[in-house]
C-alpha cells in the first residue's frame, strides 16, 4: 500500500490517541471480501479537516479498543468506492483499516461524524466473532415478524434513510432496518453522537432499550476499557450534533 503520514500532523502524532491518520501518494485498488476498494488522494486541507475531526470524536475511545477492534491505520482518501459504489467510508478488515472519504458528505452537519463511530463499529463487530452479518441474540429482541432488509449496500441511495425517527419501533432510522450489522451500528454511533435523545427514546422503546442495554454489554464483554463509552445520563454532556438528513 502507498500510503504517507500527513506531514503537519507529524509533530502531534505521538500526542495522539487514535491510529495514525495517512493519506494517499497515488490511487489504490485493494481487493477485500468479494470486491475492491478504490480511492484517490485526498486534497491536502479536507484530509487535515477529517484528521482534526476523527481526534475530536475518537477521543472517547480507550486506547484499548483500537487494538481489540484491529484497527491500525485511517486512511484518508477521495472517490472511496467498494465495487463501483460511493461509499463516504468503509471498515476493512482483512487489511486492519479504516478508509474515510474526506469529501463525501462531509458539508452534511453530523453526518461525518455519525459515519465515523457506525463504520469503526463494524471492526468491533468483525473482531468480535468474525461474522457481521448474523446475531441470533440481538435479532431475538426485534418486535415479532420483523424481518431486516437486504443490508445496508442496497439502501445507500435511498434518501433520508440515515436520519433520525421515532415512527419505527425498535429502530433509530430507516438504515437500521436493513441489516442486524446495520442496526448494531447505527445505535453504537448515535448512542456516543446523541446520547440525550438515545436517553430518552429508551424510557418509552423497550425494544430499543433492551438493544441498548445489549450493545453496552457486548462493548464490555469485548474491550473492558471501554465501559464508560455508552454511559448516557444526567451526569453525561450531551451532544452538539444535529440530526440530519442523509443519503448515506
């Protein structure tokens, strides 16, 4: 891989809790899974922009759970794609990395950020068992009959379907319906970017709390360090993140 360090973040780079941020020489076609991911450099100032916000929203996470989730690198890069279709990131774990589109979406309030925490969980998801996409345990608590979509890689046009509703029961958004890998983590992301409104969804959506309830243990059960991440409570700052629209 021809990857380089983003030479302005070298002088902080040992203060930092995350894994190194790198940004592309040339365009990279790397094979993972049944397909390939394709990027293109970043312009130099969006990849500082994205490495500026991914501290700010990574500095929650114990240095631990980089480690446990098999995360070494974020790669900062443009034109993301996996086979042919525009993704604003993608958790590639065969090659230990985080690929993050600095461009796309990134004018969209509170999309950025929500992408970072939902694609990192995905690596969580991974390292945990090895299998994304199946969990008995958390489809179990879906309110009886529901069936998840056809994953979230047929729904990335789909407009709005990354925002917020409280008119789908069990559900934060319409994205969640689409995958149990999707509905993981989508409430792993909106539990840390709007732990309020997660607060108080759960008080009158059991289903929804009893996921919440699960995703906080299956976090402890996989990184100890990380038990604090999900708190959520009066004692919690709240976020400044709206809720947005997205087409993902």
């Amino acid at each position: 891989m021809m990857f380089i360090a983003i030479t302005c973040l070298g002088l902080i780079q040992p203060m930092l809790t995350t894994p190194p941020c790198v940004e592309l020489k040339v365009p990279v076609v790397i094979q993972a899974g049944g397909g390939a991911i394709t990027c293109e450099p970043s312009p130099f100032d969006d990849a500082l922009d994205s490495a500026v916000r991914i501290q700010r929203e990574f500095k929650a996470y114990p240095t631990a759970l980089f480690a446990r989730a098999g995360c070494e690198r974020i790669v900062l890069c443009t034109k993301l794609a996996y086979a042919g279709q525009l993704r604003a990131a993608i958790p590639d774990w065969e090659h230990n990395t985080l690929y993050i589109d600095t461009q796309r979406g990134a004018k969209s309030r509170g999309y950025p950020e929500h992408v970072l925490h939902h694609e990192f969980f995905h690596l969580i998801d991974h390292a945990d068992d090895g299998d994304v996409y199946r969990d008995e345990t958390w489809s179990a608590l879906n309110p009886t009959g529901f069936r998840y979509g056809n994953g979230g890689v047929n729904a990335q046009t789909t407009r709005n379907t990354g925002a917020l509703t409280d008119t789908i029961p069990g559900f934060l958004t319409h994205y969640a319906t689409t995958g149990v890998e999707e509905d993981k983590a989508e409430l792993f992301a909106f539990s840390i970017t709007h732990k309020d409104y997660i607060a108080t969804r759960i008080q009158t959506d059991i289903t929804l709390g009893a996921k919440f309830t699960r995703l906080k243990a299956l976090l402890v059960d996989f990184c100890p360090d990380a038990k604090d991440l999900l708190n959520i409570g009066d004692d919690v700052s709240t976020t400044s993140h709206s809720a947005y629209l997205s087409s993902r």
